[in-house]
C-alpha cells in the first residue's frame, strides 16, 4: 500500500526552514535550493509546493495570519461565561502581540516579507484579507458596551485606533523597541480609554 503523504505537514517544515533563514540571513538569502538544503529535502520536494520564492512569501503570510486567527478563537473559547465586551477584543487583541516564543521569530520574518510583498500591488489583498472582520468585531463589541445609542461612527474610529496602535506595536516589538509587556501595558491603557477604566 503506498505511503501517505502528509502535504500540509510538508508545507509547515518548509515553512520552518524559511524562517530560519530569514532570520539569520534576510529575505535576500532566501531561494528554494537554500530553502531545500536546510529542510534536508530535494529541489525537487520544494518545487513540488512552490516554484517561485513569491508563492513560498504568500503561504508563509496566510498560514501565519491563520495560526493567528487559531490561537485568537482558542483564548476566547477559555474564557469564562459571562464575559465582557471589554474582555472578549482584550483577549483577542493581547493574543496578536508576539513573544517570547515561535510567534516572537515569526514577527520578524514577517517584517522582512512583508515589506517585501507590499511592493506588489496584487499582494494587498493577502495582506488585507481578515482586517475588515477584525475591525467588525472590534467595533461591534465596543457598541455593546455603549449600548444602542451609541454613534457607530465614533465606534468605528475608536475600534481602527485600537487596531492601528496594535499594528504599531508590533512593529516596535520586531524593532526591539517595545517589550511584550510594555505593549500590553499601552494596548491596556487604550482599552481602559475605549471603554472606559476599571471595566473587565
């Protein structure tokens, strides 16, 4: 009987490899051949996945932006019922901040790909896609907790606020200008402001 291939377990250790490699070489170090000689595979095996190094960039920001929206949907389904608005986009929101772990080594390849890839007009989409569900759910939750008189205008724009200032942090993070407790701290005082302080 043949052997069953494990695609999708393939992909992810090429994806490891890529990492590694961005992160002690940068994206200009990055071709398949390297990228094959450091999984330990053939030439071959990668270009079965990817022929080209924008293919391989594509998967590694959709498959990071899926591990992120995974680890997202897991916080939330540990928290305790009732929980607030508040709690719910804090959860979600401190979950996105990278740390000491593979998420941390993620961050800063993502820095280098996705300078990268925004040089491609056709890549924005990639980039883009979950932003407008993230500022959905962001502003609906801060309308709950308003209640229903609330302007939804001013909620959106506090909700892209939130969202802007996530996306900053993160960068200061890469950029070794922030800490993951520090930017925790500033995400929190932004909530506490949304929302209002002393609420959970």
């Amino acid at each position: 009987m043949p052997k069953q291939v494990d695609h999708a377990a393939r992909r992810l250790d090429l994806l490891d490899a890529l990492w590694r490699i961005t992160r002690s070489d940068g994206w200009d170090a990055i071709s398949l051949r390297k990228v094959a000689a450091e999984a330990g595979v053939s030439m071959g095996m990668v270009q079965h996945y990817f022929t080209t190094k924008d293919e391989m960039l594509r998967f590694a920001i959709e498959e990071m932006a899926e591990d992120t929206r995974r680890r997202c949907r897991e916080r939330v389904a540990e928290l305790t019922e009732p929980h607030t608005p508040r709690l719910l986009v804090q959860t979600v929101l401190t979950e996105m901040i990278p740390r000491a772990s593979r998420r941390q080594t993620e961050a800063v390849g993502a820095a280098v790909w996705i300078r990268r890839f925004t040089l491609r007009p056709e890549s924005w989409a990639v980039l883009n896609n979950g932003a407008a569900d993230l500022k959905a759910f962001v502003t609906e939750q801060i309308l709950l907790s308003r209640g229903s008189d609330a302007p939804t205008a001013d909620a959106a724009r506090d909700a892209g606020g939130l969202i802007a200032l996530l996306d900053g942090l993160i960068v200061n993070i890469v950029a070794g200008q922030q800490t993951a407790e520090s930017a925790t701290d500033i995400l929190e005082a932004q909530l506490d402001y949304v929302f209002g302080a002393g609420t959970t």
